[in-house]
C-alpha cells in the first residue's frame, strides 16, 4: 500500500514538474506557438462622450476608482505595434532605441527566479544575446521605452493613447462593472496559466508574446488589450513625470503574482526602462 502511494506521488510530481516551462534551456524560442495570420492594421474609433473608467475588480488596489472622463472622438490601433512595423520605422528613420543605445533592458527567461538586467537585450534580441526575432515579424515589439513609443506614434502620424481613452477601448466602449474579465484559467488572453514561476501550462498555447490576433478581438473589433504585452500610455503616473501609465498586463502576469489583466488595472514604470513584456499600441484623435 506504502508503495502503491509512494509511485502515486512520483507520477504526480513527474506529471508536475514535465510541464514546467524552460525555455533558458532551450525548450521555447521567443517565437513559439501555433502560426497566426496578422491581424489586420486598422484604427477603431470611439464616439465623443463621457465614460465610467476605474478598476471595478474586487482586487482592485486603490489608485483607479470609479470615475467620470469626458474624452473627445479618438481611434486606436487594433493590435499592438509589431516587429514588422517597428522595423520599417526603424529603416526609413535609423532610429536607435533606449535599450540599444544604453546596452541593455530587462528580461524575463522561463526558468529564472525573477527579472534581471540583461546587457545586450533589445528588440532584436528579446532574450539577450543569442536571441533573435526570427518568426516573430507578427509578434508586438518589446523591450522598447516609453520615449521609444512616442518616437514611432510621431513617425507613424499618431500619438500614444491617454489611459483612458486606452481603458475604454480595452472596455469596448461600456462602461466600468460592464467591461470584460478575464479569469485565472480562460483562454481568450495570453496570460500565464499556472503558478508562476514554477508551472506554465500553456493553456494558451504561447510562453511569451503571441502573434498580433491569435485571440478573439472584443467587442469594439481590439485584440490583446488584456494580456499578451503591457501597453504605454500617454499619462504620468500621479503627475511624476518620471513614471508613465502602462496597462492591460502581459504574458508575465498570472493568477498567483502580478494578475493585472483586467481593464481598470494601472501599471507603472520609468520612462526609460525598456521590458520584454511591454510594447504599446497607437491612437489619434478625430476632429478637432
């Protein structure tokens, strides 16, 4: 009986433990998972009006509440800024990133105990040196700056969306307490699926990014606004100048430490720091 439970308990650490997620040693390239077709580019627009925004989740931390914004008519992109796109910026400007002028950013590696500085992390190179873009032209851009951002949204006649405007077209136009929820273990996001840092299931078939459209848009036609990658705002955290807005959470975030893919979620980081979980979609304004 001692024997029967014994062998019990190894399949299921076996079992366990054959599903954790390395890609440090070189299970999964940053590119993985099922091919996808581009989403297409296209800008979705948002009426004139004044829209309920704040974090309505029971976990809500205390700096969004529920709030009235009057916003002007806008459009924004309905995926994340791509690999592809970010290279033709880069060709027709010669544009070189905070990452790659200061030699580094930070990364995440599946199988490391938490993120880290990587000298030689870049666009290119999302995982560090020896990593590369290849296959990943539909994937978002990352490890790119706030200032990084605002530099391709100038070059592409757009600008970065405010938080809010980003909140309501992640809430398809409701208002809050009506917008989407995704839960720990639905699939219609790139999330980690598991317990971070031990165990990712794949439940959504991708480790890192995926590419732009691999899951159902919302309501308003917008893909990936939860999950997949951190998006930049416009907005100054709290009017420090040095931190800026960035929303929607990442193929990082999991039930168990960061859980910020919900709508009224407000992220943070210095302007001048550049992740491999974070990119940025672009907006405009209509009218005048």
């Amino acid at each position: 009986m001692l024997a029967a439970v014994a062998s019990i308990a190894a399949a299921a650490w076996w079992f366990e433990h054959r599903q954790a997620i390395d890609p440090a040693a070189g299970a999964i390239p940053w590119a993985s998972g099922p091919r996808q077709d581009t989403a297409a580019d296209r800008l979705i627009g948002f009426a004139a009006g004044t829209y309920v925004i704040g974090d309505d989740s029971p976990d809500a931390v205390g700096d969004a509440p529920l709030r009235s914004v009057a916003l002007g008519a806008f459009e924004i992109d309905s995926h994340e800024v791509t690999t592809r796109q970010f290279a033709e910026f880069v060709r027709a400007t010669e544009y070189v990133t905070t990452a790659e002028r200061e030699g580094g950013g930070w990364i995440y590696r599946g199988g490391e105990a938490d993120w880290r500085y990587q000298q030689g992390a870049d666009w290119r190179h999302p995982l560090g040196p020896g990593s590369t873009i290849d296959g990943a032209a539909d994937h978002p851009v990352v490890l790119v700056s706030w200032h990084d951002a605002v530099a391709y949204a100038a070059w592409a006649g757009k600008r970065l969306p405010t938080e809010a405007e980003w909140e309501v077209a992640a809430r398809a136009g409701q208002d809050a307490g009506s917008g989407p929820k995704i839960q720990p273990h639905h699939v219609a996001a790139n999330i980690w699926h598991g317990t971070w840092p031990r165990r990712n299931t794949l439940e959504d078939h991708y480790f890192y990014t995926a590419p732009a459209g691999s899951f159902e848009p919302n309501e308003a036609g917008l893909h990936d606004m939860l999950g997949n990658v951190w998006e930049w705002t416009a907005d100054t955290y709290d009017g420090d100048a040095s931190l800026r807005v960035a929303r929607g959470g990442s193929w990082f975030c999991s039930s168990n430490y960061c859980a910020a893919y919900r709508p009224g979620f407000r992220g943070k980081s210095p302007a001048g720091h550049a992740f491999n979980n974070v990119g940025f979609r672009c907006a405009r304004s209509i009218g005048p």
